[in-house]
C-alpha cells in the first residue's frame, strides 16, 4: 500500500539519489537542514529528520502554510466576506440554494469571479455546496443576511470599508500614539461619518446591530428599578435606550447624540412603541450631556477616546448628575497579564479609528476618580461587556 507519506518521500529520494551520483551532496546537505529549520520555525515543532517533518506526517497539514502565514494573509479572508456582505449574497441565498450564475445575474459581478468567491468563503465555512454549482448560507455565514436578529451585515460592511482603509496605516498610529484615520481621510473619525452620508448610514446601521447584542446583555445583568429617567449618552439610533424603555414602563429616556444621528434617529423609532417616552435631544458629549437624570449610560462610547477626553466626557455627566445620580458604563474590560482576550485586539482598533483605547479595570477606576466619581460595582453580562457603575465621590 502506498502512503500520502511515501509519495511526498519519493521525489525527495529522487533528488538525494541525483544529488549523490552528480557529486552535489554538499549542496544538498546544506538546502536540507536550511529546510528543516525554516520549518521548525514555521510549524513551532520539533524537526530532526525527514520522517518527523510536519509536512510529510501530519494528515491534513500538507496542504496548510506556516500559522504565522495564514494570521499575516488573514484579511484576505476578511475582504472576502467584506465582499459577500456588500453584495447581499446570504439575502440571495436565503430563499434557497443558488449556482454561481444566479448569485453574477443577481448582483451584477463577474461570474467566474464569483465563483472563486464562493469557493473560498465555502473554505472557511462561511458558505457551502449542496449540489455541484449550488451553494447555502451556513449558520456561521447567516448573521451576514439583512434585518434578521443578530444581523452583522452593516458592520462587516463598515469593517471593510472605512476599518479596513484606516488599518493600512497602523504604523502611523504605532509610532505617534495617534489615530491613523486621518491619514486614510484626511479628518477625524467623526466629522467623516458627518460629512460621508452613506458611510454615516452604515456605520448608525453598524451600531444598531452592535446596541442589538450588547440591550440584551445589559438588561438581563442590570437591574434599572428604581430610575426613573436616563439619558443615553451616544446612543445612536436608540436600540438600547428604546429597549431598556420597553422593559421598564414607567421610566422616562432621553436620547442624546450628534445632529446628524438624531436626524437618523427620528426616523428609525417612528413606530417604536416607547417613542412617547423617549425624547431626542442633539448635541455633542465633549461640550455637555443633559442635566438632571437618576442615570446616564454610555454604551461602547468610552473606549472610543482617549484619556484626556474620555474623563471630559465622564465629567460632563458627572456636572449634569443630581446627588443620587449614577452613570453606567457598558464596556469591555481588558483582563490583567497576558490572558488571552478580544479586548487586547479591539484595544489597538480603537487606537486606530479615533485614538481610542480599552481600559483595565483599574484604569476605568482611575477614570472615574478622575471625573470626580466613584467606581461602585462591575458586573459582568452574558457577553464579552460588562456594566461599570459610578457615583459621585
């Protein structure tokens, strides 16, 4: 019986043997054990001889590049997706399974490119083939789909986008401490999402999807009884404030973020049932926050600044706090050492957008102190977040 093994043996067998009778054994003496460490590296194991060469002895590996390749060329795959999001593939396939033909006739691309797309998201479990030229959405592939609970389709969009093109100037932000945003547009985050319409759209719709995951963890940790009115600090388009609203009848929200948001805002809660109880105020953070409320919750808005203007912010509620007033933060918290978490990665991505960063539990109290307040309780959620409260000091 002939092995995977011995077949990939045989050509190296073919060219020792020519090697010797050509007097080059030397030559290849020296390109084998070059080989041989250059895989040790790569593969992180152990390589002695031929027979323990990860290549020739692991099933499933020969066809696999060194890990530290396949992390480096990660955002190919990323763009992938980018792409299928963009064009509604998983909205196409939803009605069932479609050839790559139907997938180009729907959305106006190139067919056999579309089928070398669709190969490669079947790859990594995005999409699959039931039938030869069909393919299906798998449950990894459905958030990809639009209006659906635990959509993720704005902002896989928005990570391909604007992300993506500011993540190509890291290095900037590496050596200066700065965002690299500007240097991919030529402004800060912010006032581009102002200016862009349309990437101002799918980035509201990004963060409807994120306020989406991040309600439901935050009102199955906290308990909000006893508040009788809060201010939603950057709520964007009010899915968290609206929910909060719809589970406690009796409390009163105020939903306060930049015009243009606001403006997206009005129209998107039209029919909430809780929009008699929500009023919408615009206005910017960094100047003041409306005064008087029992609570003021910012959901993933901190970690967008730095610092010096995440404790401006704070401050800002802490000025417009009555006495028994309490601010709530929903956060990641960076876990101490070298604990592996999504938080160390999302940290440099907030560097990279706005300047930003991910706060240790510490430093969230540090913050605080700060802002002339203090750290009461972290409570931890069913998600990756977790609810930091605060009072005044």
């Amino acid at each position: 019986m002939v092995t995977n093994t011995t077949l990939r043996v045989m050509p190296l067998l073919r060219v020792l043997r020519s090697s010797l009778r050509n007097d080059r054994w030397q030559q290849f003496k020296h390109v084998f054990r070059e080989g041989l460490s250059a895989i040790a590296v790569q593969t992180r194991k152990h390589v002695d001889s031929v027979l323990s060469l990860p290549i020739l002895t692991s099933a499933g590996s020969v066809t696999e590049p060194p890990p530290l390749f396949q992390l480096a060329s990660g955002y190919w795959i990323s763009q992938a997706i980018y792409v299928a999001a963009k064009l509604g593939i998983a909205d196409i396939l939803k009605d069932g399974p479609k050839s790559s033909s139907e997938i180009a006739l729907a959305t106006r691309a190139d067919e056999n490119s579309v089928s070398r797309l669709m190969r490669a998201l079947c790859a990594v479990g995005v999409f699959r083939t039931r039938h030869v030229g069909t393919f299906t959405v798998t449950a990894l592939g459905k958030p990809l789909e639009s209006s659906i609970p635990g959509s993720l389709r704005a902002m896989v969009i928005t990570l391909g986008e604007s992300h993506y093109a500011a993540w190509a100037h890291l290095l900037e932000s590496v050596k200066t401490g700065t965002a690299a945003f500007p240097h991919a547009f030529g402004t800060q985050m912010f006032d581009y999402l102002g200016q862009d319409l349309e990437a101002g759209k799918t980035f509201n719709r990004a963060m409807t999807e994120y306020s989406a995951m991040s309600s439901c963890a935050a009102l199955l940790s906290y308990d909000f009884s006893g508040i009788r009115s809060i201010v939603d600090v950057g709520g964007g388009c009010g899915k968290l404030l609206t929910r909060i609203l719809r589970m406690y009848p009796v409390m009163q929200g105020t939903l306060f973020d930049m015009p243009s948001v606001i403006a997206a805002a009005r129209e998107a809660l039209k029919a909430d049932p809780s929009r008699k109880r929500c009023t919408l105020v615009p206005g910017s953070f960094l100047d003041s926050v409306p005064p008087g409320a029992d609570a003021y919750l910012l959901s993933s808005v901190i970690h967008d600044w730095d610092d010096e203007q995440a404790a401006r912010i704070v401050s800002n509620c802490r000025r417009s706090m009555r006495r028994h007033s309490r601010v709530l933060l929903l956060e990641f918290i960076v876990p101490p050492g070298v604990q592996s978490s999504f938080s160390k990665v999302l940290d440099l991505n907030m560097l990279v957008m706005n300047g930003g960063r991910e706060r240790t539990a510490i430093e969230f109290c540090q913050l605080f102190n700060a802002a002339g307040l203090r750290m009461t309780r972290i409570i931890p959620t069913l998600s990756p977040l977790s609810v930091l409260e605060a009072v005044r000091d």
